[in-house]
C-alpha cells in the first residue's frame, strides 16, 4: 500500500471525506452510552480498486475509537456512492472493541447511492452482529435500534 522511505497522509488512502461526531444517549434505564457516527461521502471505488477506500474508513474508525472509547460506532454512508467491493465488509466485522475485542454494537445508514449495494454484503456484516439487523435507513433510525441494543447489556 504505502512505498518504503516516502511520507504519507491517511488521505493519500482514498477520495472520501470523513466527519466524526460523539453522541451521548441517555438509555431508559438511566444509564448513559456514547456513540461514536462516522460519516463518509464521496465515491468509494468499484471493486479491489476501493481496497484503499474501505482501509481508509477503517483507519479513521479505529483511530476514532481508540481516542473516544464509544459503547457503539454508526457507519454513516448515507451520503456515499457504493456499488460493490467485499473489502467494506470486513471494515464493519473488524474488532472494535477495547482490545480489538469487537464488544462494540455497529449499526450502518445507507442511502440512495449504497443501499442496493449494501444489501447484498448483509451476510457479510450480519454474521459479525451475531443476526442482529444493522442497516438502517437514517441516523434516527440506527440510534432508536442502539438505545433498544444497549438498554439490554
């Protein structure tokens, strides 16, 4: 990916532009949970040439996680062109969690141009969330299903 002895920035990995934005959601049971959104757009490449694109929303997501410590990451792609490339699968079944140990709920809000596409890796993804239904269709809708996931922990 990156040539020995030149100098880099994460950029330099895709065309995306990134925003990070935490969310504090007090749960019915009084507790509190912090969720991390991540939210991409811009093209995400076809294919292997997108490999960089998915490294490149893992990168950011894991650094996220590694300042913030969230309870949950939403993967905001509502506003990001996706067709098809395996290697955004594994970005959402990579280990989140403290430790990389994927204790992490995810959920993942598609729009018009992902969701067709995104449909099709949901064995990918679900396998990972253990059959729990991670796409949504909107913010609202991803942090109604984490306050419902996160109430019973």
């Amino acid at each position: 990916m990156f040539k020995k002895n030149k100098p880099y920035q994460l950029t330099d990995l895709s065309k995306l532009q990134h925003a990070i934005m935490m969310i504090d959601m007090t749960l019915s049971s009084g507790g509190l949970s912090s969720i991390l959104v991540v939210k991409f757009n811009g093209p995400y490449r076809r294919g292997s040439d997108g490999s960089t694109d998915g490294d490149f929303i893992l990168t950011i997501t894991a650094g996220a996680c590694a300042l913030e410590l969230p309870d949950a990451v939403v993967f905001d792609l509502s506003a990001m062109t996706y067709e098809w490339g395996e290697r955004l699968a594994s970005v959402f079944s990579f280990p989140l969690g403290p430790g990389g140990g994927g204790a992490r709920a995810v959920r993942i809000v598609s729009g018009p141009k992902s969701h067709a596409a995104l449909v099709t890796l949901k064995p990918f993804f679900e396998d990972a969330a253990e059959g729990k239904e991670i796409l949504a269709s909107s913010l609202e809708q991803a942090l109604e299903s984490l306050a419902r996931e996160l109430r019973t922990k």
